[in-house]
C-alpha cells in the first residue's frame, strides 16, 4: 500500500461523503423554495387520485412519514437524510407494488455496464490520439488525419445518438436501434444473449465515445506539449533513449496524470449526458427509468433515482481519487 | 513576420507589434464567433423575413419535407411555403429554428454570466483571504463539480412544470460556478507573488485594484475561455432537460422540438428534418462555441498554438 495515507484516505472519504449530502441537500431543498410547496401539493393530488389506485393510503402514508409533513422543515429534513442514507428509497408511485430501491437494482448494472466500457474506451483511446498529436515523431500523415476525430468533440452524447440511429439502425440496418438485448432471449451467460446484448450497445457506446474522446485529446495534446518542453525530456534524448521508451515512461507517464484528475471532475457531466444517450436508445438503464419516471409523474422514482446517480458518481471519483497514488506516487507525500 | 523583427531590431521604442499580429486574431477564436453570432443573427434577422407565429403548433400543413429533399411516399410533395418543411403538429421548422435558436444562446449567456460573477466573488475571495474560507470554498467547489448537474435539474424541474426561460437559467447558473471558482483561485494563486503585483502592492494600491486592475486583465483569455465552455454545458444542460420535455411549455424551445420528434417516433419514421433542423443548429452553436473555447486556450496558453518549431 505504498502512497495511499492514512490522511488522504479519510479526506477523501469526507470529500466523498460531502458531495452525497450536498446532492440529497439540494434535492431536497430546491423544490420546496419553489411557490406553492410542490410537494404538498403533490400528495394532495395523490389523496385525490386515491380512489383509482389500489394501496394508495398507504402509500400517502409513507409519503406523509417519509417527509413528516405534518412536523416543522427541519424534521421533514431529518426524516428525509435518514431515508435517503439508508437507502429506503420508498414505493413507485406509477407501479405501486415494487419500491424504488428494486426496480433501480435492476436499471443499474446496465448504466454502470455501457458508461465503464464507452468510458474507459473513450478515454484511453482520446489520450493516445492527443498524446501522438503533440509528438514530434509522429508521422505527418497520421498527425493531418488523428484532428478529424475531434469533429465531433462538441456534439451532445444524445444528438450524436439520434444521428446515429437515424444512420445506422433506421438507414444501414446495422445494429438494433432501440433496448438493450433482443425479444424473448434468456437472460444469462449463453451466447446468443452476450451476442444481443454486444450488438444492443454498439451505438449507445460508440455515441459516447465519439462524442467524448476529443475532450481527452484536447486535453492530452496540452499537456503532453508541456511535458516535452521539460529538461527531464531533452535529458532523455541526450541519452539517447529509444523514442518509444521516451513516449511512454517519460511523455505519456507524466502528461496522463491530470488527465485523471479531469476524468474525475468531469464524471458528474459523463453521467448526465448519458441519461439521455439511454432515453433516446430507450436502454433499460437508469435514464431510461428516470424518463419514465418523468412521463408518469413518479416523484419518488425520479428522486431515488437521481440520489443513486449522485451516488454512484461518487463512488466512482472516490475510486480514481484512491487509484491516483498509485498512478503518481507522488501525491501523497504532498503535505497540506 | 520581417516588421516584427525590423520593429525589435530598432529598439524598444516601438510600443507594440503589427496590429495584425495580436494574438486575439485566432483563426479559431474568430470562426467560433462567426459561427454563434450567425444563431444569434438568425433571431433577429429572421423575424423581419419570417412570420415567426409558424413556429406554433397547428399553423401549418403537417408533415412537409423540406424543400430540398427527395419526397417519399409516405409524404406529401415538397411546399415552398415552408422550405425547411413541417412536423406533425403543425409547426414550420423554419420558424422554429428562428424563435428557437437565439433562445438556447439566451439561456447560455445568463448562466454562465451568473456562474462567472460568483466565481469571480468566490475564487477571489479563496485565492486572497486563504485560510479555513479558502479550505471551505475549495472543497465545495470540488464537491459540486462532480454532482451530476442534469440529473438533480431534471429532479428540480419535474418538480416544478411550468418553468420561464429565466428561471430555467437561474437553475443552471447554480451549476456553472465550480469551474470559474476553482480556475481563478488557482490563478490568483499563481499571480499572488509576480512582480508586477508585488509592485502594486509596494505601491500601495488597495486589495481591490490589484484584483481588478492587475490580476484579472492578466486571466482574461482563462476567463473568457471558461466562460464560453460554461455557456456551451449551460446550453448543453438546458437543452437536454427540453429533450426529456422538462423545459419551458409555452414558447417553442429546439429541444422541445427534439423532445416531439422522439415521441412521435420521427427518426424510424424517416422525417429527419424533425430532429435534423434543432440538431442542426445546436450544432453550430456548440461547434461554435468549441472552436472560441479551444482559441481562447491558445490565446492563454501559446505553447498550444500549432506546429512548434523542431
């Protein structure tokens, strides 16, 4: 465990914990500073529909608990950081039987699944075109040709996405354009299924990648200009190390490291860009439930949903932020 | 090249280089411009040539190709009065690209103008004060930034359904200030000690001139290139809550009208023009705004300006 501190480990925890409260903070305030109390208003719309839904009255009474309505704001909050950290995310309001915490258990494994694998792809292959951009050994040919991937750098994910099907599901017939396995296959680790699900994703990811990997390459090409104006670089020369030794362990290696720290900050705006990469390709993931709790006026759903993605982005900065040092070892011998 | 160097070679005298050689004429930085002032244009310029009430629902003939396009079967035959065709509720998309398109930049243009005037405050505030303040302001900075920001807007605004274009940017403004915060904090950071605010200070100028008349002038291509990535998420942001039909209900938005196409299923019904002309021109706006972003980084930073002489 060389690197990871005693100290950064518990700031990072504070960190991660700091951004989950001030999410569920800011969901739980923003709608109530709004004229009118929405979420009064909600359950008493709720109270008036009771007599088409079945259950209902419990439901208005778990609502009526969860947000203890009745007692003064700071309780309602109370009640609610209570709820929310122990992740009882209540019933769906438009399927009423099923809670929140399952239908999301069920969406989450395919948004994690597709944003990893685009990310990650996008990622190394974004750097590696900005790192041979700003290489002076790179050959002139491949460096004219590697800018044309940026075309579409500043493209939404979802606009990219509905080109995309428009072109190659609904014009070339190549991929499936909507879900994220084929009708009546077995769920589970058989072939056809892993085949289905691989072609559903083709699109949804690749609009991902497409659309991101110019951010990395943007960003790599400045810092890798950097690096190569260092002594340590012409010192390597002056050796006379081989250039890929030099591109790798002493240009790539380097120059990579902030790069993972904008991979980190940059997370938050990856996952909401992808809500809508999968309403559009009406992927089962959780942008899609969140469209549907958004069509269906499923507050709690929307809610818990929204919480989960705070969380999971999180999770997900709070594993790069443990990654990096050993990917620098320097950082943690920074005193603050 | 040769005036510059024959202006070095005669001394000092000459105060500054050929007009043309400022570094504020980047062809990137230009063409953005060009690009998003074309949008904006389009707005005013448009509504003197077109009769913008088209752009709303049930004005006009449906389902029209644009004038350009090869009609299919399924649709009727191509209408000059509508060159850039129809959709299914009746709107011209030509109108809608008018009334719609200088609206996104509006939107933009106040969140990010909100979410630089508090970073400007905050970052300010962080890099000069220091401290327990700094350490606060820092690390909610950092905290924020990873809060996905579409994700608790659409919480907000599903929430709250009848939504004003103003409002809408307020919301967004709430997200847009971690950047600027943290960028200036690190710059006044780095300035805090240079010479020429050491000299300032010697000179006994007040905290407030050298914040405003020594620091930011210098940050001004960091600024300028943060603010135009903050309109272009805002306008990112923004757009994305109308494609989920989250956005203000009563005037036509182009993610409204992304919003409609998804619905009525336009992309596998083949009316592209739906989706195609809103696209269309966010594209421009966000290329646009790219292009003056990744100029305004060449500007800051010079190392980043094309081939380097080997």
């Amino acid at each position: 465990m060389r690197g990871l501190t005693l100290g950064y480990l518990v700031r990072r925890l504070g960190m991660f914990f700091l951004t989950i409260w001030l999410g569920a903070t800011i969901i739980f305030i923003v709608p109530r500073l709004a004229p009118g109390d929405p979420v009064a208003a909600m359950v008493t719309r709720l109270q008036a529909q009771s007599g088409y839904v079945e259950g209902s009255a419990e439901m208005i009474e778990a609502w009526r608990a969860r947000f203890g309505l009745d007692g003064p704001i700071y309780v309602q909050y109370v009640n609610y950081l209570r709820s929310v950290l122990t992740f009882n995310l209540g019933f769906s309001l438009s399927s009423f039987p099923s809670r929140v915490e399952e239908m999301i258990a069920q969406a989450l494994p395919w948004t994690v699944g597709l944003l990893s694998v685009a990310t990650i792809i996008s990622f190394v292959i974004g750097n590696a075109i900005g790192a041979l951009l700003a290489w002076r050994r790179t050959p002139a040919a491949l460096r004219a040709i590697l800018p044309l991937s940026f075309t579409f750098t500043s493209i939404p994910f979802f606009m990219l996405a509905i080109l995309f099907i428009y072109v190659f599901a609904f014009g070339l017939r190549w991929f499936p354009p909507f879900g994220a396995y084929g009708r009546g296959l077995v769920k589970g680790f058989n072939w056809p299924f892993i085949k289905s699900v691989v072609e559903h994703g083709v699109l949804p990811a690749f609009s991902i990648v497409v659309a991101s990997m110019g951010f990395w390459g943007l960003g790599m090409r400045g810092m890798m200009i950097t690096t190569d104006g260092e002594d340590y670089m012409i010192l390597a020369q002056a050796k006379g190390l081989r250039p890929a030794r030099i591109f790798w362990n002493y240009g790539i290696r380097n120059a990579v490291l902030p790069q993972f720290t904008a991979l980190a900050l940059s997370l938050g705006g990856i996952v909401g860009g992808s809500t809508l990469v999968e309403y559009v390709f009406a992927y089962p993931g959780m942008g899609y439930l969140l469209y549907q709790g958004i069509v269906n006026n499923d507050y709690t759903l929307i809610q818990g949903i929204v919480f989960m993605l705070i969380v999971t982005t999180a999770t997900a900065v709070f594993i790069i932020d443990l990654l990096y040092p050993f990917i620098d070892p320097r950082i943690s011998y920074q005193k603050r | 090249m040769a005036t510059v160097t024959a202006a070095q070679a005669i001394g000092r005298r000459v105060p500054r280089v050929s007009r043309w050689q400022s570094p504020w004429l980047n062809a990137k930085l230009l063409v953005g411009f060009a690009m998003v002032l074309s949008m904006a244009l389009l707005g005013v310029v448009g509504r003197l040539f077109w009769d913008v009430r088209l752009a709303h629902a049930a004005s006009s003939p449906l389902n029209l190709p644009p004038v350009f396009a090869k009609a299919g079967p399924n649709f009727p035959p191509p209408d000059p009065a509508h060159p850039l065709g129809t959709e299914s509720n009746g709107r011209d998309m030509l109108a809608v690209l008018i009334v719609g398109a200088p609206r996104s930049l509006r939107i933009g243009l106040i969140a990010a103008g909100i979410g630089m005037g508090i970073g400007i405050i905050l970052g300010f505030t962080s890099g000069f004060v220091g401290g327990w303040l700094d350490n606060v302001i820092r690390t909610f900075a950092d905290a924020f930034i990873t809060i996905p920001s579409l994700a608790v807007l659409i919480v907000i605004s599903a929430y709250v359904r009848q939504i004003s274009v103003e409002n809408m940017a307020l919301l967004l403004a709430a997200f847009a200030w971690p950047g600027p915060t943290r960028l200036i904090r690190a710059q006044v950071l780095s300035m805090r000690e240079r010479g020429y605010v050491l000299m300032a200070r010697l000179s006994n100028a007040s905290t407030f001139a050298i914040m405003f008349k020594e620091m930011l002038p210098n940050m001004l291509p960091y600024l300028a290139a943060s603010f135009t990535g903050n309109v272009s998420g805002a306008i990112l942001a923004a757009t994305g809550l109308e494609a989920l039909g989250l956005g203000p209900t009563r005037v036509p938005t182009l993610g409204m009208t992304i919003f409609y196409a998804i619905r009525a299923a336009a992309i596998i019904r083949g009316m592209w023009w739906w989706w195609g002309v809103p696209i269309a021109a966010l594209v421009v706006i966000f290329s646009g705004l790219f292009l003056m972003t990744i100029g305004l980084d060449e500007i800051a930073n010079p190392r980043l300006r094309g081939a380097r002489p080997q």
